[in-house]
C-alpha cells in the first residue's frame, strides 16, 4: 500500500500522505519556518481534540483562528478577518496556514492563503471524509456569493495534504454516509474495481465504519482524484468528469437552500439523475443501471420532492459548467467509464427528477 501519492503539477506538485498524528506532522512543519503559522479549524473540532491543539498553540509561531461553521463562514468576510489577523501578528511571505478542517476549513484556508501577500504556503489536514476523499486535493479554494456557491475563488494547490484517518472516529455518521457519495462517484466515473470493493463491503461500511475499510476507500480516492487533476488541473477536460452528479447535486442543494441536505445527500441524488439519463439517452445498459441503483438504494437519505420546476432550473442555468444554455452533462457509458456530453436538454434533466 502506498501511503504516499503524488499530484503531479510540475512546480506545484505535491504529496498525499497518510499520518499517524496531525500534532506531529504540524509541530514539523511549523518549525520548518521562522515566520509565524496560523492553524485555521472550527470550534467543534477544536472542542473534541482540545488538548492536541492546546499543545499546538504553545508553539510560539502557532496561532488559531477558529471560523464559524457552515456555507455562511465562506464568506469575504472571513477571509477579511483571517488577513487582517495575519497582517496583524506580522505574517510573512514565508509563514504558512494549516488548515485543520473539512471542505469549509480547506476551501477558506486555501483562499486565504492563495491571496494573503499574493500567495503564501498551506498544508490541508482534512479531518472529514469528504475532505479526505476530493476537497483537500487539487487546489479549489473559494467562497460563496448571494448568487451560488464557490462564484469567488482561485485554484491554489497546497504544498501538503495530511491525511490523519484517526478523525473520523469523531465524525458523525450521517457526514461519513454522505462523504461515501463521492467515493461511490470516484467507482462510477473511473474505476470500477473501487466500485466492486464498495458494493461488496457496503453493508459492512454502513454499519461498522471500520477504519480499516474506509482508509482503503480514501486512498483509492485520492489515487484517482490526483490522476485526474494531475492531467487538467484547470476543468478544462478531464477534471470535468469528478462532477458527475454535481450539475443535479448541486441544484437539488440551493432549491433547498444548502440547509436540508448534505453536500453528498444532494450528489447521492444527482448521480441517480445522472444514472436515469446515462440510461435512458446513453449508453448505460439496464444491467448496469440497476446494479449502480442498488448501491445508492443501501443509504438512508432524507426525502425530498421539487415541485417547482422554474426555481430548480435557476439553478441548474447558474451552474458554472453551463455555457450559452449548452449543459455539460457527466454520462456513464458503463460503471468505471464516463463521458463529457453536450446533448442533456434541460427537459431531460427535468424529466430524470422523477427519480427522486
Ligand atoms: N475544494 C474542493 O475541491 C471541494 C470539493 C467538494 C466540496 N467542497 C466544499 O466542501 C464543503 C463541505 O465540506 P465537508 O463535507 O467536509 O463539510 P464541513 O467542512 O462543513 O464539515 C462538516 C461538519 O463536520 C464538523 N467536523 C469536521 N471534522 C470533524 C471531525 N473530525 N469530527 C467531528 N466533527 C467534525 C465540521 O465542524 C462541520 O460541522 C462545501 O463548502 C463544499 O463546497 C470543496
């Protein structure tokens, strides 16, 4: 197994490791520098692991920022309150956030490390499935806007990303099942071997969350998401397939107002969509659609129903991969196998509602 994994981005390359502790790792990194370091986390986290950062904050060069919870801390102002603390305590181009979170820790972190004195380092110590499995790798960072999601942002890469499996014994259940979506993804568009080694342990990894089985699921995950964003770290091809399900994912997540469902609830969703359609106007046979259906039928999701169509489809027009009302749709032609296509009418996508 190996336990290092490389994103190769020329100059910006970098590795995925996975830690036996994320003190250990930040007290290396942290003395690497003689500029001071900010570790930005959120109070949940800090509460359940408060000794392990209190040991961290008596580093001289460690400071801590924690950031509210949830969509509304990406925000310009929390990047505004994170600089100026920066500018502040005398950060230099060689000082360097950690960022010691989920998606909404990293995605922040990152961006506000891409802008503070035009760019300096970060290192993303996920700490939620999701995070470990697609949001700590490959350099998206950014904030929301009235408008939608992550419409401000850069793609800055980290110069590390640590992975320490140990906190998700804290993680809740419902965020490991809902994280499980983008890995299931990772099955469907790429790798059918991860999708026949989750459909055959679901059961198991349902009810027992064994560490063990999750950590061969993360890096399979981050083995192929490093693949991917190593061939086109701009979406301008490649990286385009990991969004198999998000054009429906994300829209069923603003109808709701970001606030009934998880982020991979609402991919659990998409991807079903996305299934009926690759289905019905692709080339998914029956076989396969039924199989891939099965999997997604093993988790308990909350129900939703959208009834108003013209308010789902702002959405769905406001997705980022729309282009002069042409939509780039993720297809299945067989588990393992996708394709970027450019003929899913917004009927159709109405149409693969009734799926839900
Ligand atoms: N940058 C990318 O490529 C990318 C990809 C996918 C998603 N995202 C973003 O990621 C965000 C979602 O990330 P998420 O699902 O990790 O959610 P999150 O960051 O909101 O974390 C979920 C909850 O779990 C708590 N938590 C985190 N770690 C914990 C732990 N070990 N034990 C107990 N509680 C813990 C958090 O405090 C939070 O309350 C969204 O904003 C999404 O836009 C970014």
């Amino acid at each position: 197994m190996a336990n290092k994994i490389k994103v190769d981005l020329g100059l910006d390359s970098y590795k995925i490791s996975m830690i036996d502790s994320f003190v250990s790792s930040i007290l290396h990194v942290a003395s690497s520098t003689k500029s001071q370091c900010m570790l930005i986390s959120q109070d949940n986290i800090y509460k359940l692991y408060k000794e392990k950062f209190d040991q961290l904050s008596k580093l001289s060069n460690i400071s801590i920022h924690l950031i509210d919870d949830g969509e509304q801390a990406k925000s310009f102002e929390t990047i505004t309150q994170i600089t100026n603390k920066m500018a502040s305590e005398h950060f230099d181009r060689s000082s360097i956030v950690l960022a010691v979170g989920g998606g909404v820790v990293g995605d922040i972190a990152g961006f506000a490390a891409s802008v503070y004195m035009r760019g300096i380092d970060y290192v993303q110590y996920p700490t939620t499935l999701l995070a470990m499995v697609d949001s700590s790798i490959g350099g998206k960072t950014g904030i929301n806007l009235k408008s939608g999601k992550n419409l401000v942002g850069r793609i800055y890469q980290p110069k590390a990303v640590e992975i320490d499996i140990n906190f998700l014994l804290t993680l809740p259940d419902r965020q490991i099942n809902a994280a499980l979506a983008e890995a299931i993804k990772y099955g469907f568009i790429y790798d059918r071997e991860l999708f026949d080694f989750i459909a055959s342990s679901i059961d198991n990894i349902i009810e027992n969350k064994s560490i063990k089985i999750l950590e061969k699921i993360i890096i399979q995950c981050c083995e192929i998401k490093s693949d991917v964003v190593s061939e086109d770290v701009n979406e301008n091809e490649l990286r385009m397939i990991l969004n198999f399900g998000h054009t429906v994912g994300h829209a069923i997540e603003g109808y709701f107002d970001y606030r009934t469902l998880l982020h991979g609830e609402a991919i659990f969703y998409g991807m079903k969509c996305a299934l009926y359609l690759s289905n019905k106007y692709g080339n998914l046979s029956n076989n396969e659609y039924n199989k891939s259906l099965y999997l997604l039928s093993k988790f308990d999701l909350p129900s939703v129903s959208i009834e108003d169509y013209d308010k789902f489809m702002t959405y769905i027009k406001s997705d980022k991969k729309i282009r002069a009302s042409n939509v780039k749709f993720i297809l299945l032609d067989e588990i393992g196998k996708s394709q970027i296509n450019d003929n899913i009418s917004f009927e159709q996508i109405i149409e693969s509602l009734k799926v839900l």
